[in-house]
C-alpha cells in the first residue's frame, strides 16, 4: 500500500519531532497530534504539517486525525496513572483506517512472548523506576504493557518497536533489530534518537515487520558491527 498520509500520536517530544522530518523528506502529508500546551514546540514545521491538539488518549481527537491516513506512528508514554498509554494504543486500533500501517513505539521491557533476556541494569531499572513512578504517581510501566498487551491482540497491521537506550547526535542509518532482547546483535543496548525514528518510519512501508515487536540497535555499535562482520553485511 502507498503511503501518502501520516498522522503523528505524540508529535511534539524528541522521537515525535524527529519522525515529522523522516515523514516530510519522504513527501508524505503530516498529521500531527500533541498536547494544547505543546504546540508551539512544532512551530518550526510551520505550514508543513497539520495538527490537532489534544491528549493522545481523547478518542474524539485521534479519530478526527486518523481520517484517511495510510499510516499512524504512535509514541506510547506511560505518563500519570490514568491508562494513557492503554487508551492512546486503543484509540489508534479502533478509528484508525483497518488497512492503515500502524506503528507503536516502546522501550526493550515489553516482551511479546516472555523470550526476551534482560541484563540486570535494564531489570532493576523497571523494578526501581516502575516502583518510584508508581508511587509518586507520575508514571505507570504496567501501563505501557497493558498498551501493548491491546496492541498484540489487535488483526490490524500492526509494529511494535522496542527502542534500546537511546542517544543524541546524528544519524548513522538504519538500525538493525531482532525478536528477542538477549540476542547477541542487540548487546550494544544504544540507538541514536533519530535513527529510532527513522526505524519507525521505514517500517511504515516495510511489510515483513506486521505483526512484529523489533527490538533495535544502531547500526553502528560494536554488537551490531560484530554482527555484520560475521555475516559480511
Ligand atoms: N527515553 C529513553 O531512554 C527510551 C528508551 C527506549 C524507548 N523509549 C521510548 O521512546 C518513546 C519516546 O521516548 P523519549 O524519551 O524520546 O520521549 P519524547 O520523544 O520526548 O516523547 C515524550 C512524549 O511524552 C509526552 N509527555 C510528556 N509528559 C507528559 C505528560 N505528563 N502527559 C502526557 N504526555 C506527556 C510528550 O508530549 P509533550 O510534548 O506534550 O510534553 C511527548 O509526546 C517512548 O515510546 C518510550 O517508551 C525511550
């Protein structure tokens, strides 16, 4: 399927403004949804690209932005206490177009079949993170899992990326991904902001990637180097 429009869940964070970029040097029509208070952050994109303003989990928002678009790139957050996660994903499953591509973005701690092998800094990161954000009720990573808990249950043509760590800087091309946190490509555990996004992008029109959680590594780190050399990539 060609993709002509994109809406954007989520438009106005790092990941989000770089996907409005990767999407506008493809040619594609913009659709931008974001926070009220957050618009002025798209300033800069400018007569480039729509918007409708509101939260990412206001159904009547995403269903006047998902109107006739090709793709939906989501960026699922785990903010409050309040399933903004799990009502932002189940928003963009029931009003998005059903041949829509969509694509969801996460981090490595959601596993889709319980293979994945987490080092430990990553564990105790959830366990400690997950506890204190709970606690303090400012974000619930229960909430992202049960986001794309939906999310795997849904026939639309789904992705879920799985983002490692992530950096600043430029880009370094497109990362590489496996199934499972623990395989040995994805040691390096560090992506480049910008190339997540590109990632999610790409897989707008990459359809061996339906139905998969990727979890991705840039291109450049010594696991992925190791990996390419062994292959002679
Ligand atoms: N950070 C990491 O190290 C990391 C690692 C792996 C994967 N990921 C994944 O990458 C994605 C984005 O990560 P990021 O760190 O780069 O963040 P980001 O792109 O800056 O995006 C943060 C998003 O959260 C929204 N947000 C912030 N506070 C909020 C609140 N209180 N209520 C509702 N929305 C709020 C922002 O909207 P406003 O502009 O309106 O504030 C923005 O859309 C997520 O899916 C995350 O799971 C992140």
């Amino acid at each position: 399927m060609e993709i002509r429009r994109v809406c954007i869940v989520g438009a106005s964070g790092k990941l989000g403004q770089y996907m409005i970029q990767h999407c506008l040097d493809r040619g594609y029509e913009v659709v931008c949804v974001c926070r009220e208070r957050s618009v002025q952050k798209l300033d800069k994109f400018n007569g480039k690209i729509s918007i409708v303003p509101g939260a990412t989990d206001d159904r009547e928002v995403i269903e006047k932005a998902v109107e006739g678009c090709d793709g939906v790139l989501t960026v699922l957050v785990p903010w409050g206490v309040s399933s903004y996660s799990a009502g932002t994903a189940q928003a963009v499953l029931d009003f998005a177009p059903s041949d829509a591509r969509l694509i969801f973005s996460c981090g490595w701690h959601i596993t889709r079949d319980g293979k994945d092998v987490y080092p430990w800094p990553l564990k105790a990161f959830v366990k400690i993170f997950g506890w204190l954000a709970r606690k303090a009720r400012f974000a619930d990573l229960n909430d992202q899992v049960e986001a794309c808990d939906r999310i795997f249950a849904s026939d639309k043509r789904w992705t879920v990326v799985r983002g490692s760590d992530l950096e600043g800087g430029e880009s370094q091309g497109l990362p590489l991904w496996s199934r499972h946190v623990g395989d040995p490509v994805l040691k390096s555990n560090l992506t480049r902001r910008v190339d997540f996004a590109l990632f999610m992008v790409e897989a707008l029109v990459n359809d061996d990637l339906i139905h998969e959680a990727p979890a991705i590594v840039g291109c450049q780190t010594p696991s992925a180097l190791a990996f390419k050399a062994a292959r002679q990539i």
